[in-house]
C-alpha cells in the first residue's frame, strides 16, 4: 500500500459543547466540552486511523494550544510531522441547541504565515512525500500563504507522485480551477462551491454532472466528486459517471463528514479499489460521521454497516 500523508495548512484545536437552547442576553451554561483535533487533513488522518488504516498528517503547530493539537492526536495514534509557526494554533468551537437540536459552528481565523514559513512548508511537505504517495491538501488555506498555495503544492510533489487530492474552498478552490497547470488526482467540491463557481444552484443531479464533466474535460482534475446532500454523491472520471446513495441517517453532527469522506475514499484507493467502490466507502464513512456527537467522527463498525446498505450506479 502507498504512503497516504495529509496536508492540513490551518489546523485547530476543536471543541463541542451543548446547551439547552440558544438565546442572545443572558449567560448559557454549557456542557462539559468535547475536545478534539481539528482541521481537514487533520480530520482526514483520523479518520483513516479510526477506519484501520494509517496517514502521516503534516500540519502546522504554534504556541500552547499547538501542542495540545499535536498531544490529542497522539493520544489517538495518528503520526504526525509538525511545521513549527510563530502563531497560535486557532480554535474552533460547535454549540449545539438541545431543544432544536440545530447545531451553531463557529471558525476562528488563524493568523498571517511569512513567507518564510511558506517557504518551510513547502520543503517539509515535498521532504514527506515518498514514491506514488497519495497526498492530501484538506481544509482551508492559511492567511499569508496566497490562493495559489494548493499549485505551489503540487509543483512541489510532482518530481515523486501526481497523486494529489485537494478539498479545499473559497477563493484557493476558485483559482484552482479557474486556472489548471496539471490534473490534480482527484478534487473534491461541495454542494455550495460548485453553485457558486457555476454561477447556479445545483438544481439536479444533471447539474451536478454538468459541473464535474467540465472540470474533467478541462484538465482540472482526473476524478471529481461532490456531493448532493440526501441525494448522495457523484463522482466524474474520464471515463465513467457514478451516483453513489447512502441510506438516511439520523444526524447529530455535520462535523468532519466531508473529511471522513475523503479520508475513506483515499484509504480505499490505497487498498487498489476501484474508483467506484472507493465512492461508496467515502459515502458509507460521511454517514456514519453525521451520526456521531460533535466532532468524534466516524466509527469502522457503523461505517462498514453502512457501505453494506450504499447502492452505486452508474449514469
């Protein structure tokens, strides 16, 4: 199996509490808090480890609060190579409303990267790449670092593997594919970007398919997957359209379902799957996260439950 390294470039220390409605004035109690590792690659690593596998996650750490990153992750067995800043590893935090059960998130922005760290970032990330790695870029992209970060990455990958996955957004994700140098491996979009770099809603599956072809046939990515809410997720290659489905599932917590996604479907392309069973366990693996409190993430036993009960098909 090929190394599998993620790449988180604004990780966090994440906290999930609960309270039992949420109001504007007085103070609100809050439960104990749940205190995880956070940020897209980081989440993505963790997911891998929770699902059997192993990722290296290279991130970056500054200050008290990235060492306890890196502690948490630790303890949770996921080996790490940490890029030293001079800022504060951001927090992020998640209330959830009892009565409602609506869940409010909240991101705090991480401070600006020297070019100096840039620089760093990218000896260190082209220094952990092996042969035919399959690296992962997830989650957003720090102040400092410029939108054309993810192609400085790829750039710098490229002498050993072209096997890049990105989920990113915003304004990085625009650049990405409004201006492709080489195929990316695989790009993940989600619902609300591809409306948005589409300049429309993403009405129907023939809409999404419409989006995910383009980006093919111009040379942004190899595969495109993204998603359709209840609908499921499709994913583009050149040559194959598949709708993957996943059975409904009680949510509890959004968080982390797209990097539990991202991190199964890289875990099964590891293990040689074909490109439409690896959908099918990104799929499986999002389901079981949405219906974990907070920001645990998903379990193997839930998730292999689940992948049992997908039906994929190809359009």
């Amino acid at each position: 199996m090929p190394d599998i390294l993620t790449i988180t470039l604004s990780p966090a220390v994440d906290l999930a509490t609960s309270v039992e409605k949420v109001v504007a004035g007085p103070k609100l109690y809050c439960r104990t808090p749940r205190i995880d590792p956070g940020g897209g690659g980081v989440n993505v690593a963790r997911a891998i480890r929770k699902l059997g596998g192993q990722a290296t996650a290279l991130l970056t750490a500054g200050g008290a609060r990235g060492d306890q990153l890196l502690e948490l992750l630790a303890a949770e067995g996921v080996p790490t190579r940490p890029v030293r800043t001079h800022c504060e590893t951001r927090q992020s935090f998640a209330v959830t409303d009892e009565e409602s059960g609506a869940q409010y998130r909240f991101s705090v922005p991480g401070e600006i990267l020297s070019v100096e760290e840039a620089a760093l970032l990218l000896s260190e990330i082209s220094g952990a790449v092996t042969r035919d790695s399959l690296a992962i870029l997830s989650g957003g992209v720090a102040p400092g670092l410029g939108d054309d970060f993810p192609a400085r990455i790829q750039a710098a990958i490229a002498p050993l593997t072209d096997r890049l996955i990105v989920d990113t957004s915003k304004a990085p994700l625009a650049r990405l594919m409004a201006k492709p140098v080489a195929p990316l491996f695989l790009l993940r979009v989600d619902q609300k970007e591809a409306a948005k770099a589409a300049h429309h809603p993403m009405e129907t599956i023939e809409d999404s398919l419409a989006f995910a072809s383009d980006l093919v046939a111009r040379g942004v990515a190899k595969s495109v997957v993204t998603g359709r809410g209840a609908e499921g997720s499709i994913m583009v290659t050149e040559d194959a359209r598949v709708l993957c489905q996943a059975p409904r599932v009680r949510v509890q917590s959004k968080i982390g379902a797209g990097d539990a996604f991202v991190g199964a479907m890289t875990l099964a392309i590891s293990r040689g799957d074909h490109m439409d069973q690896a959908l099918r366990w990104g799929v499986a693996a999002a389901s079981a996260t949405v219906g974990t409190k907070g920001t645990a993430l998903c379990s193997a036993d839930e998730a292999r439950a689940l992948f049992e009960a997908c039906t994929t098909r190809f359009l």
